[in-house]
C-alpha cells in the first residue's frame, strides 16, 4: 500500500490549512481564509492541465496568497501572521466525497495562520476536488479528470467503497483470477 501512495501522491497536489488554535473563533477564521484562499485560485486552477502546471500557479501566486488570507486575518480583526509554501506534507486518510486518500506525504499548498497549532483543513487541489462547482463539492468532471490522471489501480484504491485496504486485498484477488 506504501507503493500505492507513492503512486498516487506523484500525481496530485494536496491543500492544507491550519489554524491557529483550536477555539471556535481560529476555527471560524480558518474557514474564511480557505473560502478566500479557494475563489482566488478556483479560476486559474480550471485552467491548469497538469500537475506541474497547477504547481506552477501556486508557486506564482504564494505572495498574493498570502496577501489574500492575510486581508482576511485582519478584517475579522486578528493580527496573525499567515504563511504559505508548497512543500511536502503528511496527512492522514481523508475522503472527499466517494474517493478516500491514503495516509502518507503529499506536495501540498500549506497556509499556517498564526501558531498553526489548530485542526486543519485538506483536500486536493489537483486534480481539482476542492473547487469544482459549489466550492468545496466533488463533480462528476472533477472526478474524471482524477481517473484520467491516476493508474486504475491507484483509481480503484481512492474509490470509496468501505476501507481502501480492503479494496487493495480484492484488486489483488481480482487481479489473480484476469491474470
């Protein structure tokens, strides 16, 4: 399953937001930064066709994103700082929608409001399953582009249907019986 992973985090681009702390208001705060954080790049992400290509936005546009939550961070009154990078970052196992992630390190956009030191926020910018029509639901394009992007193994595996180990245990046994 490590193989797996690997696979499939060669091939998508995580989000991730921390807040900072875990009070209701950081929480909130949090919120609002990834809802102005997610329209800003909703539309230049569209356009993007590649993995490097979204990379490439991000990297672009790391000073106006900043900017962007940080406008946020000051309207709703807080003086924190806010910090974004596209690095590597780990993150547990995380559905959104009917496709489960495993657990492992991913290339991600990572916004650090504050301390950082509250519950976070993920999803997958790339292929886009943060921002696809209502922001923040998966679609049915969204998910094509995932397929297209991803071995059907590691497709079958980020498919939903109950624990992915089980699912890896059954493409193995389905596999043996094609074979």
């Amino acid at each position: 399953t490590e193989t797996l992973q690997q696979g499939i985090s060669e091939k998508i681009l995580r989000f991730h937001v921390l807040a900072n702390s875990d009070s209701g208001e950081d929480q909130a705060l949090k919120l609002k930064v990834r809802d102005a954080v997610g329209t800003y790049l909703a539309k230049p992400l569209a356009e993007a066709e590649s993995l490097e290509e979204s990379e490439a936005i991000v990297e672009e546009n790391i000073p106006e994103i900043e900017q962007v939550a940080g406008n946020v961070v000051q309207e709703e009154g807080y003086d924190y700082t806010v910090d974004a990078s596209l690095e590597s970052c780990m993150f547990p196992e995380k559905t959104y929608g009917e496709y489960t992630f495993p657990a492992g390190e991913y290339q991600a956009l990572r916004l650090v409001i504050g301390e950082g030191g509250g519950h976070n926020w993920w999803c997958v910018m790339y292929p886009n399953l943060c921002f696809s029509g209502s922001m923040y639901q998966v679609d049915e394009q969204s998910g094509e582009k995932l397929q297209a992007e991803l071995t059907n193994e590691e497709y079958a595996a980020v498919l939903q249907s109950g624990d992915y180990k089980v699912r890896f245990k059954i493409l193995r046994f389905m596999n043996r019986v094609l074979e």
